[in-house]
C-alpha cells in the first residue's frame, strides 16, 4: 500500500463529513447540500424576526400606541417594523421597481442611483468573502485563526507603502505588487502562530490573539500623526496612494460607487480555495490533518509543514481583505483602521459551514445587512447596531442548532450528516 | 402553535418586504444631516456635541435635522452619500478622519454644502466650512486658574496623542501658568508640557482609562496638584486618581466635566470648552439665512469673542475674588489681542 492509499484509506475511516469532502459514491443524498441550507436559512429568518421584535419594542411611538389600546399598539408595531425593513431592504438590494424603470428611462444617473444599494452589498461583501476564506482554510486545516485581523492590519500597512511609496510604475506592475505585499505581509504574520503551533505546540488561538495586538500597536505607531507612514498634515493617516495601484472601480467618476474589481477577486480566491482543498493534493492534506492529525501523520504527511501552509495561506487570504479595501476603496490607510472583517470573519465561516461557497453566500448576506443596515438607519431611525444583534443572533442559532431544529421541528439529522466545524481546544 | 406562529412572523417579514420604498416624504424645511465618527453619537464629546448643534437648530429655526452613525472607515461615504441621495442642504461631518470623503464628495456634488468639524482645507474648499477653534485661547485661563490654585507650585497636563487639535490645549495652558507667574511673581512649574521643546506627555490613545489613571498617579506623586487631561475618555481615569489622592484637582476638556462626568464633579476645577454645538448652529444659521451665497471656502475658528471656546464655571470657592476680577481681565486681554494665548507664536517657531 502506498502513502496515498493510506491516507484516503485513513481519512475515511476518521468520516469527517465537510460538505463536499471525499464521499463515496452512491451514498449521497439527494439534495443534501439543500439540507445543509435549511438550518443557515431558518436560523437567518429568525434572527431576522427576532430584530424586528427589537425595533419594535424599542420604538417609543409603539409604547405610546399601545397605550391607546392593544390593536393599535400592534397596528402601530408592524408599521413600525414594516417601515424599517422596507428601509433595510431597499437599502441592501434596492427597489426593484425603480430599478426597473430606471433601466427603461435609460439615463445614466438614474440607473446608478437604482443600483447603488445592491453596489453597496457587493463592495462591503469583499473584504468579508477574503477574510470568511481565511478561517474557513483555517477551520479545513484544523486550525483556529483568530488573527485574520491582525494579519489584516500588517497587510493593509503593506500594501499601502507599496502603494504611495512606489512612483512612476505602470498600473499592470504596480497594482499586483501591491496586491502581492498584502498576500505577503498577511501571510508571514499569518505564518508566524503556525510555526508557533507546529515546532513548539503553542496554541494558535493564544499566539493570532497575542499576535493582533502586536499588529494594531504596530500600526498606530507608524500611523500616528507623527509616524513614520503618516501624511504630515496633522492626521493619522497615511498618504494616499498612487493612482496605478488603484483597483478599478466599476464606476471611476462616481465617488459613491465605490464597487471595483476586487469583488471579482473575491470570487475568484473562493473559486480557488475551492479547488485548493478538493482538486489537489495539498488541500486533502490540509484537511486531512484538519480532520485527524495523528492519523495524518500515520499516513506519512507533514503535520506540521501542513499547518504552517495553512496558517500562510490563511493570512494571505485575510491580507487581501486588507489590500481590496485599501486598492479598491479607501486609497490610504487610517490609524483606528479598527475593520471589525476579522472577527466577522469567524462568523462568516461558521455560517458558510467553512465551505468556500458557503462563505461567499455568508459574506453576501453579511454584506446585505451591513448595507440594509446603514439605510435603515437613515429613513426609520434605527440604530446601526441592529445589525449586530441580527448578526449575533444568526451566529447562536448556527452554533446551536438544536434550537432551531426544535423550534421548527426539523427532524434531528442522521449519524454523520452533521458537520462539525470547529474542534475543541487541544484536540488537535 | 409554535411553527404557525413563527410561520405568521415569517409571513409579515416578507409583506414589510414588499412595502419597500415609502420613505421619503419630505416637508419643506432647511435639512441638516449630520455625519459621525466612528466614535458614535454617544462619545459624550464631538459627535455628541455636534448633534446638540443640530438639535439647538431644529429649536431654533425649525430646521430639519438627523444624523448617521459609522461603524467604520468605509461608512463615511455610504452616509454622506445618503445625505446627498436625500437632498440635504447642508451635510455636518465630524472629525478630521472624514476630510478625505468630505473634500470628494464635495467636489463631485458643488450644490451641496458641507461642514467639518476640527479640520480646515489648504487650499480651502469653496462649498466647505472647517470648523475650527482657537481652544489655546480658553486652556490659557485654565492654566492661569490652575497656578492660582495650587500649593505645590506644580501643575500638570498631558495628551492623547501629539496632533496640533491636542498640543494647542497644552501651549495655551503653559502660557497661562507662565502669564500668571510674570503676575504674581510666582514660580510655578508645568509638568507634561515644554512649548519651547515641543514636547510632553503623551499615552498614545484616546481610550484607556488605565494609562490615564497611571498618568494621573505619576504626576501626583511628583508633587502636582492640578492636572488637565486632553486626551477623551483617558481622563475619567485621571480624574479617579485625583478624586482618590483627594487634596488635588482635575480640569476637564471639549466639554463641561461635571456634566458628562459629574461623579467627578468634587475635584473638577474647571473645564475647557469646545463649543462645537456653538460652531455648529453658527453655521447653520449663516447657511439656512435667506440670501446666502455659498461659504466661498471661508471657515470657522471658535475664539473666546464668539463663545467658540470658552471655560466652564470654576468650581465654587476654589478661586478670590480678586482672582475672578483678574480672569476677567486676562479674558478682555485675549480676546483685544493684548495678551498672547501663546499658538500662533508656537506655529511660527516650529
């Protein structure tokens, strides 16, 4: 028996059963993959319900109605609610009529403003799909990557310095270097916990942690007004940077569409880390020790050169969040860069079950919310930490499924369908 | 029972799905739209003092108003977008974080006029206010306040972060302790500020209570008894310290300390004040008067003369008598010019 044989041979027996792991043929279900969307899909509507319980109950006009009799406090709950989310999804996708007729009338303005919201989805969605990628690879190898945003901030200093420091490039160089900086920086400090982890078995949730603080210290001191990157007039901030390592924009002259290439980058490292861990052999080792690393090593696998990749790429991957936003978005880089992508992150890859499809899909709806949100705010009122509360409340009924498989009485899943995304400390 | 019900909340959700788009139905009036940081409309500072602007207004000349929060770097122009989307008169961003997306969204939207709060164009431009403040003006008297009050003969300060917005509290405040000295012929020392080195006491944050407290223990135990914090929140860990050591004082900035920190309010002297509520309805009521032909990229400095800056009430029976009559004094000397409140000739020697 070669390594090879064994290994698979091992893998199966270990049976972690990761949406679209190696299953033998025959046993798959019919519309598994639309099973493993029911509980994401329930847990979303009622998060989504609950919030609208928050708006209403938090809304002092439904108090006051409700003092002038029951039926028109409830009448004035769901106005309340309705207004709210009609503002929520108009601000995430857009009116679908105006969009419509926008498209007929045929004027350039009115089409962009029509458009704008669902732009919106797609540009807060791409620093989420990069960093939801980065912990997914991570929970596939096995390894709990706290530290995409750490990894975020060297990047995005990184890439910023290409970007303004570097003149007289034409954009076809200058623009992948500075995208590659942000790769490299995310992923040499991405690296760092999992050589941690892999020669001295320090735990990578210590060390990303640790790690972060180093990278949000390090950060403030070259952006401080008076540090060494920042832009001498007093603020701290970097410079901005130059033109050719601009990301395109979809729309250049439009300063409130700020949509831009990076979206289809996003994509497109989905799509490869998608074939990363089921096309090639470093991917079903990256799982393969995710799933069992003793047996990994068994089968005559690195265990630890496989960790130290996948800490890598993992970082890479967090990186370019960093670079996109940077190249695509904001052009310089400010002190109390404070993204919040790589916390999100963690929950982007529960909720995408660390599949890379799935973390698009996640990074989509986070994206949605995050945009609903910030017009919500705007026409009914309600504060932006709404979404927080959605987000959250999503993240607890995909950890604990229970609640909604009792609260919808789904019948309980068979042996072996369940997924287990995150094993417990030091079980590795 | 449970699945109808949640099946009839379900179903609701997606009817205020389809009543999309109703908004917008807008009355006549002057509308305002107010940005803010990241610190949110509750930072007890900018933002909120920004708004309060904005609500003065809305009481005063019926204008209409709102704010947007940003959770991050990237909200700054989602928000002011929605303010141009709604056709705002007159867009409020606050804090110099937002002068990147407030000069582009004000160059690509001429029609619109913008103001900035703690941040001034160079060049200027022309549909932008920045509104800026002499604060050095109104630190000067707290500085002249706190070598009158103390008996140690030592005085402390210290910043957040070395920005200009942050030294010029602390360059007015040692010109003061200085003014007063020249008076009375006193020796007082500054501990934390050196304008002549350029250089201080700074936590590097505007966050951790912990480092304000530590800084306030350093300088007690150095022997000084009044400190000022210039450094948001840090201070309220300052102000701890002091309140515990007990024989000393703290002098409060932006806002009115024994307002937004009032279990403090037994060793707070005094507080230097950045009116940007004051700022703010000024420039409110100079864009809404009828007549009005655009900023023309003038700005905004707050001064003590227009109550731009000004110091909050000294703590009673902390001051003479013939101490109030002397601040009167110093105050008319800044504001006629013939009492340097020490910025401009900082600028000029750096």
């Amino acid at each position: 028996m070669d390594d090879k044989t064994v290994a698979s041979a091992i893998a199966n027996a270990v049976q972690q059963p990761k949406s679209g792991a190696p299953t033998p043929k025959g046993q798959h279900r019919r519309g598994g993959w639309l099973r493993q969307l029911l509980v994401p899909l329930l847990a979303i509507i009622t998060a989504l319900i609950l919030g609208a319980l928050v708006i209403a109950f938090t809304d002092e006009s439904v108090f006051q109605a409700f003092g002038g009799g029951f039926g028109r406090g409830v009448g004035q709950a769901f106005s309340v609610i309705g207004r709210a989310y009609g503002a929520f999804f108009s601000g995430a996708f857009g009116n679908p009529v105006r969009i419509i007729s926008a498209l007929i009338s045929g004027q350039g303005a009115q089409i962009r403003r029509a458009i704008y919201p669902l732009m919106e989805t797609l540009r807060i969605s791409t620093p989420y799909i990069f960093a939801g990628l980065a912990v997914a690879l991570g929970f596939q190898g096995g390894v709990f990557n706290i530290g995409a945003e750490g990894q975020y901030f060297i990047a995005g200093l990184v890439t910023v310095f290409v970007g303004y420091a570097i003149k007289g490039l034409p954009a076809i160089v200058h623009l992948p270097l500075a995208l590659l900086a942000g790769v490299v920086g995310g992923g040499l400090w991405g690296a760092i916990p999992g050589y941690l982890k892999a020669k001295t078995g320090a735990h990578e949730v210590i060390n990303t942690i640790m790690l972060n603080y180093i990278a949000f210290r390090l950060a403030e001191f070259m952006l401080d007004a008076n540090g060494l990157m920042a832009r001498g007039d007093g603020r701290p901030v970097s410079p901005e940077i130059q033109p050719s390592a601009y990301l395109p924009q979809f729309f250049p002259n439009q300063v409130e569409l700020r949509v831009n290439v990076g979206f289809f980058l996003a994509l497109a490292a989905a799509a490869l880390v998608w074939w990363l861990l089921y096309k090639t052999t470093l991917g079903y080792e990256i799982r393969t020790v995710g799933a069992n690393p003793r047996a990994a090593r068994y089968a005559g696998m690195s265990v630890a050169r496989t960790i130290v990749i996948t800490m890598a790429l993992s970082g890479a991957l967090a990186g370019l969040s960093a670079s996109t936003d940077i190249l695509g978005v904001l052009h310089y880089m400010p002190n109390a860069f404070s993204s919040g992508y790589g916390f999100d992150a963690i929950a982007l890859a529960l909720l995408g079950k660390s599949h890379p499809f799935g973390v698009v899909l996640a990074s989509l709806l986070f994206g949605a919310l995050r945009a609903g949100a910030q017009n919500m705010q705007g026409i009914a009122q309600v504060p932006v930490d709404l979404t927080s509360i959605v987000q959250g409340l999503i993240i607890v009924f995909i950890a604990a499924p229970e609640i909604i498989r009792k609260l919808y009485r789904l019948r309980q899943p068979v042996e072996g369908e369940e997924l287990v995304t995150v094993r417990g400390w030091g079980g590795a | 029972m449970r699945k109808h019900l949640s099946i009839g909340l379900a179903a609701i959700l997606l009817a205020s799905l389809v009543m999309t788009a109703c908004g917008g139905g807008a009355a006549s009036g002057y509308k305002v739209g107010m940005v803010t940081d990241m610190g949110g409309i509750d930072d007890k500072s900018f933002n909120a003092l920004g708004w309060k602007g904005i609500e003065d207004g809305i009481k005063e000349l019926g204008i209409e108003g709102s704010y947007l929060e940003s959770q991050q770097q990237t909200d700054y122009a989602t928000n002011i977008t929605q303010y141009v989307n709604q056709e705002t008169d007159l867009i409020v961003t606050v804090g110099y974080m937002l002068a990147d997306d407030t000069a582009s969204f004000a160059a690509a939207n001429p029609d619109v006029n913008f103001a900035i709060v703690d941040f001034s164009y160079a060049p200027p431009i022309d549909n932008v206010r920045g509104l800026t403040f002499a604060t050095d003006q109104a630190s000067f008297m707290a500085g002249y306040i706190a070598a009158a009050v103390t008996k140690t003969g030592k005085v402390a300060c210290f910043g957040g972060i070395n920005i200009p917005s942050v030294a010029i509290f602390m360059v007015g405040y040692e010109a003061g302790v200085k003014y007063y000295n020249e008076k009375h012929g006193t020796n007082v020392e500054v501990l934390g500020w050196d304008t002549a080195a350029n250089n201080g006491v700074f936590v590097g944050n505007f966050e951790s209570t912990d480092d304000g407290r530590r800084t306030g223990e350093e300088f007690l135990a150095e022997g000084a008894d009044v400190i000022m914090a210039v450094a948001g929140p840090v201070g309220q860990g300052t102000a701890e310290a002091v309140q515990a050591a007990g024989n000393a004082w703290f002098i409060g900035v932006d806002a009115d300390w024994t307002v937004t920190a009032s279990k403090y309010s037994d060793i707070i002297l005094t507080s230097v004040l950045k009116n940007i509520d004051v700022a703010v309805l000024d420039t409110i009521k100079s864009a809404s008067a009828s007549g009005f032909a655009g900023f023309g990229g003038e700005s905004y400095v707050g001064t003590l003369a227009n109550n731009g800056v000004g110091l909050a009430d000294v703590a009673s029976g902390a001051i003479s008598n013939d101490i109030e009559d002397e601040l009167e004094d110093v105050r008319q000397g800044i504001i006629d010019g013939t009492i340097d409140s020490g910025w401009e000739t900082y600028l000029s020697n750096l």
